[in-house]
C-alpha cells in the first residue's frame, strides 16, 4: 500500500479572521502556520510515503519569508523521516513557490511554465500541472497526453471547476472524467467534496478555517492506494474550526435564558469533537436560533449582544466563541389564521406556507424570484471559494429565513403601536 497526505489550499502568511479579542494573541497557534506543523506531525507519526499540495500553498508574494521559514522548517522534518513533498502551485502563489522551490531543494514543484509533468511515488504516478501566471483563462486539461500509464495516477491541479468563464484554470467535470488519470485531488476551492467515490475526484479544501463562513471539517486527506483501489479520508487537523450551531428556541420563556441554552448545545457539540481523534484548538460558532416562539424582537436583542461580546470560554479544552448568530425562529402564531388577513403579515404568511408546498404554483414563482436575486450573489467574486450552486430548496430555505424575519419584525412593530 502506498500512503500520501493531500493538502489543500494552506495561504501561509494569511491570518484567520473573525477571532475574539482574547484570541488575537493565539493567532499564531490558529492559523495555517499551525496547521502545517500539524500536517507535518501526522505524515511523520503515519510514514506516509509523500505529502502533496494543491496549490496556494502560499497567501502572496509578500509572504515569502514566512513561507519560507515555515515551509523549510516542515520540509526538513519530512525528509528528515524520508517523506518527499510534492506540490503544484495556484494562482495565489504563481511566483513565490517557484521561488521557494528553488531555495528548498527537497520541495518539488512539478509542472513549471504551466507544463505537465510527472513523477514517480513508489508504485504510482502523481501527475501536476502549475499555474505559468495568476491568471488562466484556458483549460490545462487542453494540453494533457491523453495515453494510459502502466500505474496507477494520481492528479494534483489547481483549478475552477465548471465555471467556463473563470480566470482561474476553467476545467469541467467532465474533462476530469475523461482523463487517463485514476483520482483527482484540487486546489483553489476552500469548500472541500466528499472524495467517497471509488475514483476520487474533487476539492481537497482549505486545510483549516480561513475566514468564519468555512464551517465544518477541515484538514489534510489521508489517501491510500492498494493494488489500484484508491481510499480517500479526511483528517480534522484544523486548529481553528467553525461551526453552524441551531439553538431550538421553542419553549424559552424569557429571553435572557438564550445563554444557557447555547451553552448547553455548545457542551454537546464539544463532546462530539473531542469523541474524535483530532480537536481544535478553538472554536467559533456561528449560531441559527430556530423554533416558535412569541419572544420576538427581544430574543434578537439578546443573541446580537451574546454575538457582540468580544470574549471566548473554555470548554474541555477548547476555546469556544460566539461569532454570529441568526435569527430564524418562527413566530409563535398560527400562519392559517395570519394568512386570512388581507395585510402585509397576511401577505407574507400566506408566502410562507407556500414556501413548504413545493407542488404549488406560488412555490415555483417565488423560488424563480429567489434565484434571480440570489444567483448574482452567489457567483459573485466575494463567495468563489464556496460552494456556489443553489437548487430550489436552498432558494427556500433562504427565503423562508427572510420572510420569518420579516414577519417577526412586522408583527413587533404591530404590537408596539396598539
């Protein structure tokens, strides 16, 4: 069996974003620098056989120097336990890494000039092709010899997966399938892909969170290939985690009972994490106050000051901190009575409950509605690293979070002028 460690998109030099106060002063022990030293530990404690980056391994040029001491520092130990690093560069580190390639002799850029090249790992061949300049507007995949090799083949690219007008290597998913290639492991998207397939093709993600919107796992995949099966699974090394966190508000009598509530999901949360093999070293949450309830406009008071305090606490270990939180609670009325009155709460009420109907004209208009005004958004430059399609019922569910939000705040506003 031959063992590598795939990383994803690791920007050293990029400070997270979105920390407390309190942690500002650990930023050093929560960004990608520390992530890398951790990536480092687990390919030297496993003996994998190489470590491979997918590109914007580097933030900018300007990081040269800190890239450089973290890089060599990290590479040293691994060929230190004769583990070889193989990497691609992206359009974020075009120049830089080609520069650090040359200063570390035991990092091995392939694809120089955006040219393909191979190398040999044990039994396998990792292909990789790196970005001549930051901005590609052809498909690298144009350029690739389409011959079956005699091993097993390994991808490692950069590159803007069915998006055909990206500057930033347009390749298609079909492309990919076509290629003599047995997996296909990508840079450049922050949002890692499942990778369960029996031929893994997809975004590796960032190696941990980069800004507060990249919840849930993030880390280096651990890939095995045995006699041409190709296993691909997933470490949560990230030292610094996000997490979208539902509080069920139902229930809650008073509203400055919210903060036990969150702290109370919080600790179940934590259990689960620390039941893995791997924990962060702190965690964000981004909270969504869900469920029916009459407290309204209060209830969104107090959850904007719990987000508000620039504070952390520690639970089993982990540094836990509010960073936002959402207000999607439903009001505790009846939507059929609303919706008989011929107002705006009628209005939206009776949206709403169209909204959950799918099979109903109303539905269909308002999600053609939705989609208009959100695909802009979406396939905007400030959301690439996302995940970027919306089916209908993401168009839905945002809806419906927008239009509870509004009928909470009509209501509010119909309550305070009787």
């Amino acid at each position: 069996m031959t063992t590598l460690l795939a990383v994803g998109d690791m920007h050293l030099g990029r400070p997270p974003t979105a920390l407390p106060e309190d942690l500002r002063e650990r930023q050093a022990r929560l960004g990608p620098e520390a992530a890398w030293r951790r990536v480092v530990s687990e390919a030297v404690e496993r003996q994998v056989d190489g470590v491979l980056l997918a590109g914007d391994v580097v933030e900018r040029s300007r990081d040269f120097f800190v890239a450089y001491g973290q890089l060599k520092s990290g590479i040293e130990q691994l060929t230190a336990a004769g583990i070889p690093v193989l990497a691609v560069a992206g359009n974020h580190d075009t120049h830089v890494l080609p520069r650090l390639a040359d200063e570390i002799d035991q990092l091995h850029l392939l694809g120089r000039d955006g040219e393909w090249e191979e190398a040999r790992l044990d039994d396998l061949t990792v292909l990789g092709w790196s970005f001549p300049q930051p901005q590609v507007r052809h498909n690298p995949l144009d350029t690739l010899d389409s011959a079956r090799r005699d091993r097993t083949v390994i991808g490692l690219l950069h590159c803007d997966r069915d998006q055909a007008d990206s500057a930033h290597a347009p390749v298609s998913g079909e492309a990919l399938a076509r290629a003599p290639v047995d997996a296909w492991l990508l840079g450049h998207i922050h949002k890692p892909d499942r990778l369960d397939e029996d031929r893994p093709i997809g975004y590796l993600g960032s190696v941990t969170a980069l800004r507060a919107s990249e919840t849930g796992t993030r880390g280096p995949w651990l890939v095995q290939v045995n006699s041409g099966a190709i296993v691909a699974d997933q470490l949560p090394l990230a030292p610094l985690r996000y997490e979208c966190l539902e509080i069920d508000c139902s229930g809650l009598e008073q509203p400055e009972r919210l903060g036990e509530r969150v702290l109370a999901e919080c600790r179940a949360l934590v259990g689960r994490l620390n039941a893995l093999d791997y924990q962060p070293e702190a965690l964000g949450l981004r909270l969504v106050l869900t469920g029916s309830t009459a407290l309204g406009s209060a209830l969104s008071e107090v959850a904007e000051e719990l987000a508000s305090d620039s504070r952390s606490w520690e639970e089993s270990g982990i540094a836990c901190f509010i960073q936002k939180a959402e207000l999607a609670t439903a009001p505790a009325i009846d939507l059929q009575r609303l919706a008989r009155q011929n107002d705006p709460c009628g209005l939206l009420a009776r949206r709403l409950i169209a909204l959950k109907a799918p099979e109903c004209d109303e539905y269909r208009r308002l999600i053609e509605l939705g989609r208009r005004q959100l695909d802009p958004v979406v396939r905007s430059r400030e959301f690439r690293d996302l995940d970027r399609g919306l089916d209908d019922q993401d168009v839905a569910d945002w809806l419906h979070k927008a239009g509870l939000t509004a009928l909470n705040r009509l209501l509010d506003q119909r309550g305070a002028t009787k």
